[in-house]
C-alpha cells in the first residue's frame, strides 16, 4: 500500500483544492488496511459539520458571547466615538468573519486538502478532533470571552467582564504586570504573532487593523515580559490546545525553547508562559473545565516537536494530550 501511495507524485496532492470527491476517493484507497486513516476519513465530514453548523449559529444569533460583543460593541462606540474604527474590527469576533472562526476554516481546509501536510495519519485525527471540539458553540462561546472582555476594559469599567475576575483581581492573584487594555489577546495566533528582531528579542505584533491595540493604548510587549507575568485569559489558560494549529503550537514551543537557552546563557531562568494556569476564570462550564485537563496535560509534553510537516523539517506526530476525552465529545453526536 505505502508503494502504492508513494507512486503518486507530491505535486499531485499538493494541487488538490476543493474537489471533495476526489480527496474522499484518494483517502479512502490510503486507508486500507490502517484503522487511523479509517477514522480520518470518518471523522472529515463530522468535523466539516460542526464548524458549518457553528457558522449557522453565529448567523443566526445564538452563540451568548458573540451577541454580547455585538452589545458591547455599540455601547464602547457610544461612549468612545473615537474608537469605532476597532470596535468594528472586534465586532466581526461575532460573525463568521471572525478571525476565530476564520481560523477554523483554514484548518479544516488543511486537513481535508493537504493531508501530507501531517507526519501521520494520527496527527491529522487528532486536529479533526481538536477542530471538532473547538467548534462546539459552548466552548467557542467562551473563547470569545477574551475579545469580548476586551471590550470591557475598552469602557472603563462600565461594562462587567463576563466569565472572568476583574483585571485588578486577577492581577492580584496572579502576581502580574499590567500589559494594558486588549492583553487577553497578547499570545493568540488569531490576533497577532511573535515577532523576533536581530538582536534576538521578541515582541508582540498584531495583525491588520488590531495594530490600533499599540497605537491608541501605546504598550509594547517583549515575549520575555509577558511570559513570566502574564495575566489570565481564556485561550492562554483553557483554550490553546484547541484554538491553535499543530504548527501554531509548534512555534509557540520554539520560541519557548530559544527564550529559556538565551535566560539559561546569562544565568538566569525562564518558565513557559504555560507551565502554570493563571487565575481568572468564573462561570465556565465543564467542557471549558475539561479542555483544561487537556492542556494541562499538554504542557507536561511540549518539549516535544509538532506534528505538523513543513519543507523546512521533519516533525513528529503531535498527539491530542486527552484522546479519550476527544472521541467522547463525538460520541455526544
């Protein structure tokens, strides 16, 4: 069978896009004989399904977070006219042009139109699971607490954060540095990226129209800051597994890694920025609760490389950290 699959040239698999009939077709030659490959193919469409009918959700107003930014939204404008321009950015965090969502999107499209993007057929069930879960309305429903904290915060403390302690609570508890207004979002890969200089130091870039974070509330974050004294957010302490791709994960470990060899070369230590859960969290549900176990899980394990392929090396297969906990979730279906 492997010579079989090995027959076919890499440029074939690299132009398949969007013919479902044909991947279907070449996944299921490829499974024979291989239960993992087997489960992939069953697993495609249920976790195709489930970011569609998330999407439905969101359009049809039923997600309790994404219709809570929408309310944000228009009050922070109606109190800070000057702040349109971004709040309008946060409020598509309620729609299917979410960032978010967006993001689920592109992975299963990975995983349906490049599979030998993957190490192995394992690492690929285990992202349609992790995809599956993060599309769940009730967890998504969470993970928009970071943005829509944010919004929070924007007011001035008129509006409440929802299923989170105050900043300054949490602060408090956490022993953390104050990052400014839109931290909970500082680390999330929907929102920006790590970006490294010459001189080897690292600090926080949004992306787009986010980069107005920087501008109007003027904090620049190095990773070396923000990784020994961040605050609670929902993605960094609940949600990272989920809401990250296994290369996302991958360059979050590597960055880990350079930062903890570089306080090691001058004496000094460093933890991972996920080596510990920061308080902050109130009113989350079980499935929040779970994904937790996950992570944590997970973070016992991140010396490990990603599963996620690329040109310019070889990874090893990125395992979920909580497989029985996954497939119960497809159970419920």
């Amino acid at each position: 069978m492997q010579r079989l699959i090995n027959a076919f040239p890499k440029q074939f698999f690299k132009n398949l896009r969007t013919n479902s009939i044909v991947v279907s077709a070449i996944l299921l030659l490829i499974a024979c004989g291989d239960p993992i490959k087997e489960q992939v193919i069953q697993q495609l469409p249920i976790t195709e399904q489930r970011v569609a009918q998330l999407g439905d959700a969101l359009n049809a107003n039923k997600v309790r977070n994404a219709n809570l930014i929408q309310q944000y939204s228009d009050k922070v404008v109606a109190i800070k006219p000057s702040l349109r321009a971004l709040v309008d950015e946060f409020k598509k965090d309620a729609t299917t042009q979410g960032p978010m969502y967006r993001a689920l999107l592109d992975r299963v499209n990975t995983a349906k139109n490049q599979p030998q993007m993957f190490a192995s057929s394992q690492a690929l069930y285990d992202e349609l699971l992790n995809i599956y879960q993060a599309a769940d309305p009730v967890l998504y429903s969470e993970a928009l607490s970071d943005p829509l904290n944010v919004l929070a915060d924007m007011s001035d403390g008129l509006l409440p954060r929802v299923n989170a302690l105050s900043k300054a609570q949490s602060q408090q508890a956490n022993k953390a540095q104050d990052f400014g207004t839109g931290e909970q979002l500082i680390g999330n890969p929907s929102y920006g990226h790590w970006q490294t200089g010459s001189n080897g130091m690292s600090f926080w870039a949004w992306y787009g129209m986010y980069s107005m974070m920087g501008d109007l509330f003027g904090r620049r974050t190095s990773y070396s800051d923000w990784g020994r004294h961040r605050n609670y957010s929902y993605y960094n302490d609940y949600g990272r597994t989920r809401y990250s791709s296994p290369s996302q994960l991958n360059t979050q470990t590597k960055l880990n890694q350079r930062t903890k060899k570089s306080f090691a070369s001058r004496g000094q230590k460093f933890s991972s920025p996920y080596s510990k859960n920061r308080t902050g969290s109130s009113s989350l549900s079980s499935k929040s609760k779970t994904a937790q176990t996950s992570a944590n899980r997970f973070r016992s394990n991140t010396v490990k490389k990603s599963s996620y392929a690329s040109k310019a090396s070889k990874s090893s297969s990125f395992r979920n950290s909580n497989t029985n906990t996954s497939r119960s979730f497809r159970r419920g279906k």
